[in-house]
C-alpha cells in the first residue's frame, strides 16, 4: 500500500485505518498517517470510532455447536474408537 | 515433532491420540461453527457444508496418530477442511469457483460516502462524537450483528472470523486461501460498514 509523499488527505487516510491499526503500513506511511491525525479532528474522531467499533464487535457471541452435529461427531467419534 | 508445537496443542494430540472423547468434544465445540463459516466459502449449500465439515473431522481423526506437528492444530485441521471443501465444491460443480472469492466485491467502495469529503478530500461534515450512554445500551450490539449479516459472504466470513472469533490475518488467510492484501481489503470494507450502520444508528434521534 503506498500513499503520495507529501500529503495524506481525510478521505485517504479512511482507506488507511485497517492497515494502520493492523501494523501494516511502512515507517514512512506511519508518520504520515500519525502526523495527519495529529493535526485533524475527524480523522482522529474516525480512528477512534473504528477502534470502539471493533472492540464492541469483539462482543458478540460465538455459535455454538447444535445438539444434531454434536451427536453426529460423538457417534463418529466411538466408531473411530472402536475399530 | 512436538517442539514445534504449543504445549496445549501437543497435549491435545496426545490426549486425541490415546482416544479421549472429553478432548475430541472439546475441540469439536471449539471450532466446529467456525469450520462451518469457512466450508461455506466453498460449497453451494449450508447442508453440503455441514457434510464436508463431518467429514474433516473424520479425516482428522484417522490421520491424528500421522500428525506431523509442522504446523498448529488448528491449522492442520483448517488445511483438511480446506482441501475436503474444493474437492466437493469442485464435484457439486455448482459451486462459485474460488477465485471469485477474491473478486466477488472488488469494485470501488469507499469506507465512508464520497459526500462527506470535499473536492480536495478533507472533512465536509465531520465525524460526531457518539453518545457513550446510547453506546453502552444492549441494542447497539443488535446493530452490529445486523450489519455484518447483510455484509457479502465472504466479507462476513472475515470479519467473523477476526474481529468476533479473534483469529490472526495470518490463520485467516489460511484458512481462506487470501493473500495478504486481499484479507486486508475485505477486513477494512467489513468494519467501514460496520461503523457506518453505529453512526447511521447512534446519528438517530432517541
């Protein structure tokens, strides 16, 4: 992912925010992302919703196996057991 | 072998090993939704997908005592899936070919509507604060479930698997055969929709 040298405007920096937050962006990137944020409120305020918005994400719930699929592998599972 | 693998993985083999049905249930409700989410990726239907994850399970368990421990457990039993999967979707014929996978969204989408930027790319309206007692109440988890169940399925798959099920980019991209870029792309579409249906509802009036 490469972004111009000089500047970084809002909108480019939204497409940024996962490569950012994931660690991807290079040292030079970085700067220029932080130094952007740095100096804008919006994008600041972006940055932030997207770190709440993954974090309340990360509250959902996990599916749990159904009953039917459980006792399909158990049976599965003593068949294996008994060979 | 077993150096390569954690001390929790090279206990659960051993344990598989040695026929423990505590274990192998165990894992089962570990991973059984999520290796249903992905055999999705490959094959036509949810009932296909629910055979092809039965049958990775027994490919599991007739390999395990061949387990080389070269890669994570969870891995090696992604890989089985995986390649359980394309075979079958192959066969169904009527499945997406993979390589859709990777196209099925690729067009432009811009994380946030082009209308919010002016001409030179800054701010127009910017972002509002949102109200950390509306935030907090139990809808706003509803909100969520709900915009990543209208996501595509493959940007569902993903943001599912990382941002709810807490996987690395690296098991996902494993998983899902991606490269790098493209778990990137579809991650950030994910969460930018995500974000926008909180703001769209957090924006509501009370």
């Amino acid at each position: 992912m490469s972004i111009g040298l000089a500047h970084l405007n809002c909108r480019e920096l939204v497409e940024l925010v996962t490569a950012y937050l994931e660690g991807d962006l290079s040292s030079g990137e970085r700067k220029r992302f932080d130094s952007h944020l740095a100096a804008c409120d919006g994008c600041t305020m972006y940055v932030e919703q997207m770190r709440r918005t993954i974090e309340l994400t990360g509250m959902l719930s996990v599916d749990d196996v159904t009953p039917k699929a459980e006792e399909a592998l158990l049976r599965a599972f003593r068949d294996w057991k008994g060979q | 072998m077993e150096q390569l693998l954690s001390a929790h993985d090279a206990k659960l083999v051993e344990r598989l090993r040695a026929r423990d049905e505590d274990t192998f249930m165990e894992l089962i409700r570990e991973l059984n939704p999520s290796l249903l989410r992905v055999a999705r990726m490959f094959v036509p239907t949810a009932a296909v997908a629910e055979d092809v994850v039965q049958e990775t399970w027994l490919a599991v368990l007739n390999g395990i005592d061949r387990f080389e421990g070269r890669s994570s457990l969870k891995t090696w039993i992604f890989r089985i899936l995986t390649n359980t999967a394309k075979t079958r979707g192959e066969r169904e014929r009527r499945s997406v070919p993979f390589s859709a996978l990777e196209t099925e969204d690729s067009g432009y989408e811009p994380a946030v509507e082009r209308s919010r930027f002016t001409g030179t790319g800054h701010w127009a309206v910017l972002p509002r604060a949102w109200p950390e007692d509306k935030l907090l109440a139990g809808e706003t988890l509803s909100v969520i479930e709900h915009a990543i169940e209208r996501l595509p399925q493959t940007q569902r798959t993903v943001i599912t698997l990382r941002d709810v099920e807490g996987w690395t980019a690296d098991e996902v991209r494993n998983a899902l055969e991606l490269s790098e870029t493209n778990q990137r792309v579809l991650l950030h579409r994910a969460r930018a929709k995500v974000r926008n249906a909180l703001e769209q509802y957090l924006s509501e009036e009370q």
